[in-house]
C-alpha cells in the first residue's frame, strides 16, 4: 500500500463527502470543540494578571479599566475565573453530547447505510468473498469510526486551537520567547507527518489481518460439528493461533512505531520549554517584559507545547480510522451489478409462465455452464428438472431469481423479460424451498412468517399444517414459540425442511421452486413434503429439481439436463420407454439391471 499523503487526504475527503449529511451538526460540535479550548487557556491569562496585581498594584493592567485597589481587583479576577470555568464545563459538556451523539448517529447509519448496500449486490460478490471480512467491515471498522469521532476528532480540533490561540498570543506579548516556543513545532510536525506515513500502510494492514481473524472465527463456528465429528479441535486451535498471531505482529510493527513518536516528542518539547525558562526570565529581570507576562508565558507554554504529546495518540487513532474508513466507503463504493427493472409485477395478476430463450451464463472464471439454452414453462404446470451434478439445474433457479446476470439470451415471465421488473415484485411472486434451509434464531412462528411478517398466528398454524409441521411443532417445548436456535441446530433436518415448506406455503406465490426439498430427508419425511407438495402445486406453476426421481415422477413434464443442454424432456412413462438418459438415472436409483428396466 502506498505511503502518499495524498492517499491519507483523499481518504479524510471520502469520509468529510460521507458526514455531509450531518454538516450542521458537525459545525456544532466543533464550535463547541474550540470555544471550550479557548475558556480552558484563560486561567494563566488570570494567573499572569494576579501576580501582575500583587506586584504592580495600583498600576496593575485591570487598573486601566477603573478598578484601582488590589482587593476589588482580586475579586474581578475571582468573577471572571468562575465565569471561565463556568463557561469551560458548559462548552464540554456541549461539544461531549454533540460528538457523542453524532458519533453514534453516523455509526448506525454507516452501518444500515453498508448493510442495506450489501444485500442490493450480486452472489457473485459473497461467493469471491468472505463473510468474516464482510462481519469485521460491518462491526470493528464501523466502530473504529464511530471511536474517532468520539474523541480524535475533538482532539485535533483543540490541539489546532490550542497552536493558534496561544501562538499568537505568545507572538503578541514577547516575539523573541514565541520564538524560542515554536522551534520545536515545525520538528514535531516533520516527525508527526513521517510518522504518519510510515503508520499508514501497518494500519492497513492490522484492519486486513483482524479481517482474516474474523473470517477464521466465523467459518470454524459454523463448521464446529464438522471440527468435531473429524477431531481437528487441535489442527483447527494451531491454525487459528497462527491467525491470532499474524493480527498480533501487524499490530506489534505499528505500535513498535507509534510508541517511539511521543518520548521523541518530548525531548524536543523539553527543549524549548528550558530555553523559554532561561530567557523568558531574563527578560522579566531586566524589566524587558513585566512579571506577570513572564507567569503567563511559562504557564501557556505548557498548555502550547505538552498537548503536542498527545498528536501521536491523535495520529494513531485517525490513521486506524482512515484505514477503516476506506474499507467500509470501498464496500459501499461496490457497485450494484444488478439493477431492478422499473416495471410493476402484481401480485394478482402473475399467471406464471416462465421461458428461457437460447441463455447463455457461466460462473466468474468458469467455462460457459449454459449455451444457448431454451425452456418453456407453462403457467400452472409442474416441471421436474433432473440431471447429474453440475448439469446447471440449481443455476436455472439463481438466474429466474436475479441473483446472477445473464451472459446472453433473455429470462419471461409471462412475457415480460425479468431485466424489466421491479426486483421487490419479480421475487414476491416466486416462493423458494431449497435444500440447504436457512433458519433464524427465533421462535418457529417467527421463521413461518419470514417474508410473511404481518401473518396471523391462524394464518402460520394453517401453512404449518399443509407442510405437515404441525405435528412435531406441537410436541416442542413451547409449541409454536419455541426458539429453534442459530441456523435451526435445534431441529433436525427434516423438521427444518418442513418449516421452510410451510414459510413458502404462507407466501402463497404464484410461482414455486422447489431446489432438492427431499435430498437431505428420510423416507417418511419426503412421504410427508410428497403429500403437501401435491396439495401445494395445484393451480400454479412449480420447478421441481430433485436427484431423487420419484419426487418428480408424477410431474407435468420432466426435463432431463446434461452439461448445460436440454438432452430430453417428457412425462415419466414416455421417458422410461425411451431407455435414454432418465431411464438410465432411475435404474440406478432403483437398483435395476437393464434387462428389468424394460419390464417396467
């Protein structure tokens, strides 16, 4: 990764373009940054003017404004000290709500904002990538964002303030010891910017090793049944110790760097500080400069030069938030491969005829799995789909639901090509039952109704009924309220299949795919989901792709898929008398020699 400031500058531009949402507030904040600034460096102005009252007296600086005696002046100086302090607490208990707050407000909307982008992004996408990098993007670098603003960004703001005001003051009242002051700083700026460039790219680096942990930690916690049933408990500990580790060396060469940048800081400020002592002094003994000037001076040259001690901690935390501001503007930066149509679907109105014409699609960095493919779906038909694995059955599935985009060729339903529907309303109108069931943590109600959330608890018992769940849902703990567990482990594989039956029984869609239902269940399970899906079919049109032929056996028509192409296509009868491809699968299944399969 480049160490160029202009990439440092245009990542602070990005996230500046992100906050402009909240502009007004943003101002807020800040003038409430430095105008507590500006009240926290009055008190040595008060200490100079109080020894300058009890040296000069009479002839003191407030005695210019008419108040003469040393008591009255002491006690103007004590109003003013608690108006200061007063308006000090005031303006940091101010600019600590508004940054607070709006830390917090653009960490969730940051957050809603990625989360929302995502799920608008192809499958092509999560599948080159990985959901561990996607979860620390949407969690730790969000955070990262949220703590800056937090705190780095008043810190910068006070420091800034801090430079200006005391500098010119110092400027005002002695030339040569604001002199003496600022030598150090254009040091403290050189080591600060070369620090800078050189934590940058070690930043960048700890965010992608802390991208690596996560992926790690969340594949390994979803396969923990797999790391157990293989004893791989501790290949899978060395493997994750030798990640843990990786983060904990990026992060060991950038704090070996940023803990280097304070006490080198210190020297120089050390420095100035004892010439400012010397000379300041000097002056004040030869009557150059008054007494209660010199107290001020050396007063405010703490406040001017210790502050610089923090800019490494300032610059540490702003370089971790640059580095993670990249990554989550760069994921919200991903553009949107597919867009929806702007085309109305009606629920009502979809008949459900579906056509492919002469499709053409491969994979991301595959050979073309689909050449000029072409298949007519009646509406209200039931079709089965069957072919070995890899013959493109389940890609037929993805690219009717949009998940993927065409290479060529074109995709109706009823008549109308699906690039030109509203996505909302082209996959309202499809119900999916696949084999790898997705469950929520949640009660068994709430993953009936998922897409159907305003559902009637009548409504979920009637779906759970036609699915053929309502048996087993009645012996849980809890019934329909019991919590089913992160991704439904509570259940068993039929149990889940089931419920998912019933979500897509709820949604009532006109079109139903139904993407190996049966592969993953008993034989008095896929009796059951065979029962439901012939009450479940009737009156629209269903895909039905199964490896196990006899859940497909009694369909309107089945096509037969080998490599991409359509190789036959009939009713059952018509397709087992033929002795092609089919009849050969279903021997296979059945155990049969092929003189018996003639028989049948």
């Amino acid at each position: 990764m480049s160490t160029d400031p202009i990439l440092t500058r245009s990542s602070l531009q990005r996230l500046l373009r992100a906050l402009r949402p909240h502009s007004p507030r943003l101002r807020w904040a800040a003038l409430c940054s430095v105008l507590n600034k500006l009240f926290d460096l009055a008190p040595p102005v008060l200490i100079g003017l109080a020894v300058d009252v009890v040296v000069r007296q009479d002839n003191a600086w407030l005695a210019a404004f008419g108040v003469t005696s040393v008591p009255g002046q002491l006690t103007v100086l004590a109003v003013l000290s608690f108006l200061i302090w007063s308006a000090e607490s005031l303006f940091e208990y101010l600019y600590g709500v508004l940054w607070r707050n709006l830390a917090q407000t653009v960490q969730h909307e940051l957050r809603l904002e990625a989360y929302g982008h995502l799920q608008q992004l192809e499958m092509a996408f999560f599948e080159a990538g990985s959901s561990g990098r996607l979860l620390a993007i949407l969690n730790d670098d969000i955070n990262q964002l949220e703590r800056f603003l937090d705190h780095g960004a008043n810190e910068i703001l006070q420091l800034t303030t801090t430079v200006l005001a005391v500098g010119g003051a110092m400027a005002y009242l002695s030339p040569t010891v604001a002199g003496v002051s600022f030598l150090p700083i254009p040091v403290i700026l050189w080591g600060s910017l070369r620090f800078q460039n050189r934590l940058a790219p070690r930043y960048a680096q700890v965010r992608e090793r802390a991208g690596d942990l996560a992926s790690r930690l969340a594949n390994n916690l979803g396969g923990m049944l797999t790391i157990k049933s293989y004893t791989a408990e501790a290949w899978e500990l060395d493997r994750l110790a030798e990640q843990s580790d990786a983060y904990r060396e990026a992060n060991r060469r950038a704090i070996r760097l940023s803990a280097a940048f304070i006490p080198l800081i210190r020297f120089a400020i050390l420095f100035a500080f004892l010439a400012i002592l010397v000379i300041g002094g000097l002056q004040a003994w030869r009557g150059t400069i008054a007494v209660g000037t010199y107290s001020f001076l050396v007063f405010i040259t703490q406040r001017l030069l210790w502050p610089l001690t923090t800019l490494g901690r300032t610059l540490d935390d702003y370089q971790r938030a640059m580095a993670s501001a990249n990554r989550v503007l760069d994921l919200l930066d991903t553009p949107v491969a597919l867009e929806g149509g702007s085309t109305p679907l009606p629920l009502g109105m979809v008949r459900g005829e579906i056509r492919f014409e002469t499709i053409t699609f491969g994979y991301q960095g595959r050979e073309p799995l689909l050449q000029h493919f072409d298949l007519t779906v009646p509406a209200g038909s039931t079709i089965g789909i069957v072919g070995s694995t890899g013959s493109g059955k389940s890609t037929l599935v993805k690219l009717l639901l949009r998940l993927y985009g065409l290479q060529g060729g074109r995709i109706l339903l009823d008549g109308i090509p699906i690039e030109q529907l509203r996505l909302s309303d082209l996959r309202g109108a499809i119900g999916l039952v696949s084999q790898e069931v997705f469950l929520f943590h949640g009660t068994v109600a709430d993953n009936i109704a998922y897409g159907s959330f305003g559902a009637s608890r009548a409504a979920i018992a009637r779906a759970a009924a036609l699915a053929e769940a309502a048996g087993f849902i009645e012996t849980l703990p809890q019934g329909y309220d019991t919590v089913v567990g992160e991704r439904g482990q509570r259940l068993s594989g039929g149990q889940r299949q089931r419920i998912a039956l019933a979500r897509a029984i709820l949604k009532d869609p006109p079109v139903l795919i139904l993407d190996e239902a049966t592969a993953a269940v008993d034989n008095e399970t896929e009796a059951a989901i065979q029962r439901s899906l012939d009450r479940l079919t009737a009156d629209r049109t269903t895909l039905v792709i199964a490896h196990r032929l006899s859940t497909v056996r009694h369909a309107d028509r089945i096509v037969v898929l080998e490599q991409g192409r359509l190789v036959e296509s009939g009713r059952h009868e018509d397709l087992m008398a033929r002795g092609g491809a089919y009849a050969n699968l279903w021997r296979v299944q059945v155990g049969l020699r092929p003189d018996e399969l003639l028989q049948l």
